[in-house]
C-alpha cells in the first residue's frame, strides 16, 4: 500500500495545501471527502476562527483532516492547544523548525508532518520525530525556499537523505506531475494551486478568475530580503520590484508590505494593491472547477500516464 495513503488513512496520495485565505473548512472536507486529505490553513486565521473551521470540518467530512500551522505565527502556542482541545488528528507545520513542536503534538497522539525547502532541514525533520515530509520546490506559490531549487532537483536530493514518507509539493497540478514527483522518489504530492482556484476555496472570485487567466511567466519569487514569496505580477509587484531594484532594505520593504496585504488580494479581491500568491502552475488552470473535478482529473490522468509508461516498458 502506498505509504501516504496508509500514514493518513486516505484513498489517494495527494494532500491540499494549506494556503493562508484560500483553505478554509469547505476546502478541506472537499478534498477529504474525495479521497485526498484537506488542510484548514491557520495561518490566516484568529484562534476562535480556527475553532470554527476545524467543528464545520467536522460536520462536513467524516474522513481525515489536518491544520497547516506556520510556526512563525504570532499566537502559536494558541493554535496548538486549540488543535490537541479539538481532537484534530493530523497537523502539518511550515516555517520554521521542526523540533519546536513536534514532540508536543506526537505525545498529544498527532500526526506531524513538516514542509521544507532543502536537505538540512529534511534531516532535522528526521531527527526531530516527524512522520512525514513535504519537499517544497521553488515553483510553489507563497512563501519559499531561500535556495530557489526547483521540485525536479530536490525531491531526490532529500530522498537520498531520509527515510520517512516524502511528499512533492510545488508546481504539481496534473496526474502527470503526480507521477513525474513518483518516479523522482516521492510518495505523494501536495497541490495548492489547483485548489486555490476551485469553487470550495474561500479566496476571492476576482482572485480566481486572476489566477485562470494567468499565463506563463506571470509569477515570480519577490520579497527576498524579508521571506521569498511567489506572487502574481501586479500594481503591489510593481511597486515590490521597483524598490528592490533600486536597494530598498529590509525596513523599507517592511514598511510597503505592511499588514494585511494577502487578505486584501487573495480574500477581498484587490488585485492591484493586494498580495497575490499564487504558484508557476497556475498558467495550466483554465477554469474553476469543484474540488471532485479536480480530484478525478488528476487521479485519472496518473493512472492513464502510469499505464502508457507500463505498456512501453513492455517492449524495450
């Protein structure tokens, strides 16, 4: 049995991003009630939020479900409680290091997974305890990498180095790169993207119409001198780029993000003064589809590929 699908008690090894404004309750029991496994993304959420999202999930979807927790969020411990207090099984944590919680939530009878951008932190994750790992290239939207390398290249790189469960995130949103993540070593795959602009998210319409009509070359890593993140070019990027070209520091980028500027784009719809993060993969989404859609396409398209790569085999 594939070893995703076991560690999380799912029919299908693909896992929703947590994406802050976008993964909501509806999201996630959507995914999971497909055979995948959703994700409430806390980043973007109060803790009573949180508490809300995670009961409504509950109510939608009898199958698993897990929280993302950007462990740079400032309420942290907050969010923690609330998880174990909610009797949430599967927790998937970013941003920051993996020995900071992991131990809290195992011993609370939580499934810990842990999203990275290189090798180093992949073995910490081992070390640490995790279950799992998510290997997250450069092509991913919102926050990234500082090592820019690309899902091709580093999926192996970490599978060299640890044992665990290894999930491929970043530029994934078709059966075929599900299976491409497969043959370079992964286990499974998580897509935000393709979530992203489904009829489930909770990100704004303008926003997903924005990122249906995005083409190649339409994103691209901003923002290095405080946290990489992959954005949707517009007004925002515009004034994003012009300062970093001309030396802005960090103080001065600081103060041009300001705060709320991912809600204003992604969940309020201002596409020019809004921070739109969005992956390289969204020049392939042509249409906001509902999140069973999605699902099929992808599962039927691995199994498709797989199958043509079988019968070819056959006759070297």
């Amino acid at each position: 049995m594939n070893r995703i699908c076991e560690l999380f008690n799912i029919e299908h090894p693909i896992v929703q991003g947590g994406m802050v404004w976008c993964s909501g309750w509806k999201l996630a029991s959507a995914v999971s009630n497909s055979g995948g496994l959703g994700l409430i993304g806390a980043g973007s959420m109060h803790p009573e939020t949180l508490v809300e999202h995670i009961r409504k999930c509950k109510q939608a979807t009898s199958k698993p479900f897990g929280v993302n927790v950007p462990l740079m969020y400032p309420e942290i411990e907050k969010l923690m409680h609330i998880i174990v207090d909610e009797g949430v099984k599967i927790v998937f944590t970013s941003a920051g290091s993996p020995d900071k919680y992991t131990r809290f939530l195992k011993d609370n009878g939580i499934i810990v997974a842990h999203v990275v951008a290189n090798t180093k932190f992949a073995i910490k994750c081992e070390n640490a305890g995790v279950d799992a790992i998510v290997a997250e290239g450069f092509e991913a939207g919102g926050h990234n990498g500082r090592e820019e390398t690309t899902t091709m290249v580093l999926i192996p790189h970490v599978r060299q180095v640890v044992v665990l469960p290894l999930i491929a995130a970043g530029g994934i949103g078709s059966g075929r790169a599900m299976l491409a993540a497969f043959a370079l070593g992964a286990d499974g795959v998580q897509i935000g993207s393709a979530f992203a602009a489904t009829e489930e998210s909770s990100a704004h319409i303008d926003f997903k119409n924005m990122i249906v009509n995005a083409k190649e070359g339409d994103t691209l890593l901003m923002l290095k001198k405080l946290a990489p993140a992959r954005l949707l070019k517009n007004k925002f990027f515009d004034k994003v780029q012009e300062m970093e070209n001309g030396g802005a520091n960090f103080n001065e980028l600081r103060q041009l993000l300001g705060k709320g500027r991912t809600k204003l784009g992604m969940f309020e719809g201002d596409l020019n003064e809004g921070e739109l993060e969005i992956g390289q993969v969204s020049a392939t989404i042509n249409a906001i589809k509902p999140v069973t859609l999605v699902m099929s396409e992808i599962v039927s398209e691995f199994h498709e590929i797989k199958r043509k790569f079988n019968d070819a085999e056959s006759t070297f």
